[in-house]
C-alpha cells in the first residue's frame, strides 16, 4: 500500500515538472530566445510558450525602457578645465536575440560603454558648451553610444548629462567675469541713457529756441519746482531775455556816442547808464 503511494507520488512530481519544463509565461514586456540542444531556434511570448521538455532552453529578455545611471567621471575638457560629470541613459533592447547570442551581459556592457563614451565625448567639448549648450551634447554622446551597442541589439534612447561639478577656483573666476560683464553691460546701458538725454536736450532747446513762449513757460515751471522745495533760501536766476533790451540799448548808446566823440567814455554796463554825466 505504501509502495503504491509512493509510486503515485513519483508520478505526480513527474508530470508537474513535465508541464513546468513545457510550458512556460512570459509578461507582455518579456521575449523568450529559445535554444534547442543550444542552437538558436526561434523566438517566444508574451503569453504561453510551448517547449520540448529538457531539449528547449528559453532565456528571458526584458523589452521596457530602462535607465541606468552613470557614476560621476573625473575628466577634462577641450579647454584643459577639469570637470566631474555623471549622467544618465535610456536604453531599451531592441533584438532580444542579439542580446542573449552576441553579448554575454548587456546590461554591463552598456554600463562600460556609457563611461567611456561619457569620458571621450566631454573631453572634445568646451567647458561654455557644456554649460550652456548641454543638448548639443547629449546628442553626440548618443550618437556615440548608439555605434557601440547596436551590434548586441540594444537601443540607446536618451542619454542626459545631469550635473556639472566645477573646481572651487574655477567657480570664483566664474563669477568674477560674470560681474566684470555685468559692470560693462550696466556702463554701456547708462552711457546710452545719457546720449539719448542729451540727444532730447538738443532737440528741446532747438524748439525753445524757435518759440520764446515755450523758454518762459519752462522758467514758470522751474520756479514753481524751486518753491516747493522745503528751503529757506531761494536763488531766483534773471532769464536772459529780460536783460537782453538793456544790453541791446547799452549798445546803441555806444555807438551813438562813438560817432559823436571820441573822447566821451563808453557805457560798459547796465549800470553805467544811471550814472550822472
């Protein structure tokens, strides 16, 4: 009784990994590389895959984006700036076959293609199209990637550098030639500033000039400006238009007075016509 038992037992362990030897799942991200006897024979999943039981060997090849992060690399620039730069990649496989039969772990593979590519492609670039034009970067370390990984089946979708780490010394002279163009742009924009100033002056004396109205109308407001200042001493200033007749009859007294005689003094000022004879 016993030995039927155990013969019933045998059996069943038999037939369940029979099934499982035969019968295999794969998720909808997944691809199977089926080796018959260890040569290549076809391709399985998603879904259920049916194997010869102990002749078929199926290996699982995962078909997600994945991403992987690079360690931070100590190299320099074309300039001779030293730089430690990390990044990350995007990769995804693309033939599942290619990646199990010409490659024996692409996932590290891609991992050493990663830092050297990262290594040769920062040192043919400047440390200011690192800073400011990274893009330009990005795709040619792809570019670079993308060479070296196609021939095991591997895509490489994005490849982004994420930080930049700059010596302390290199940070100073920085921002010391960021303030030094600061400084320039702010003298250029005041001496534009003040051009355009005297440019509007010109051209409002030439007007004033035209119009003695718009000269008087201008001194008024002057005035009323000096008024309202809290002072208790207030320099009115004469305008010159009110002592241009005097001037102007100061000197045809002259001239009649020149014609006359030599010897009777000439009027040199406005006071000198009060002056008793």
């Amino acid at each position: 009784m016993l030995m039927d038992y155990l013969v019933w037992f045998a059996a069943g362990v038999f037939v369940l990994s029979l099934i499982s030897a035969t019968l295999k799942v794969f998720n909808n991200w997944e691809r199977a590389v089926i080796l018959r006897l260890g040569k290549f024979s076809r391709m399985g999943g998603p879904g259920i895959t049916f194997l010869l039981p102990y002749l078929e060997k199926a290996y699982r090849v995962d078909t997600r984006l994945l991403t992987m992060d690079v360690p931070r690399q100590e190299m320099m620039t074309r300039d001779n700036v030293p730089v430690t730069v990390d990044a990350i990649v995007l990769y995804r496989v693309i033939d599942p076959a290619s990646a199990v039969l010409n490659i024996r772990d692409y996932n590290q593979t891609t991992s050493l293609i990663a830092q050297t590519s990262l290594r040769s492609t920062i040192g043919q670039a400047e440390l200011d199209d690192l800073l400011s034009n990274r893009e330009h970067v990005n795709q040619a370390l792809q570019r670079v990637m993308d060479e070296h990984t196609e021939p095991f089946g591997v895509k490489v979708s994005a490849v982004e550098v994420r930080d930049v780490f700059l010596p302390e010394t290199m940070k100073r002279a920085m921002a010391a030639q960021a303030e030094a163009e600061r400084e320039k742009r702010a003298k250029v924009i005041g001496a534009e500033g003040e051009f355009l100033a005297a440019e509007r002056l010109t051209q409002a004396a030439a007007l004033m000039s035209r119009e003695p109205a718009a000269l008087q109308l201008r001194y008024l407001q002057s005035m009323r400006d000096i008024a309202s200042e809290k002072s208790t001493i207030v320099l009115l200033p004469v305008p010159i238009d009110l002592i241009s007749p005097v001037m102007d009859m100061v000197k045809r007294v002259n001239n009649e007075v020149g014609a006359e005689s030599k010897e009777v003094p000439l009027i040199t000022s406005p006071a000198e016509l009060l002056r008793p004879f």
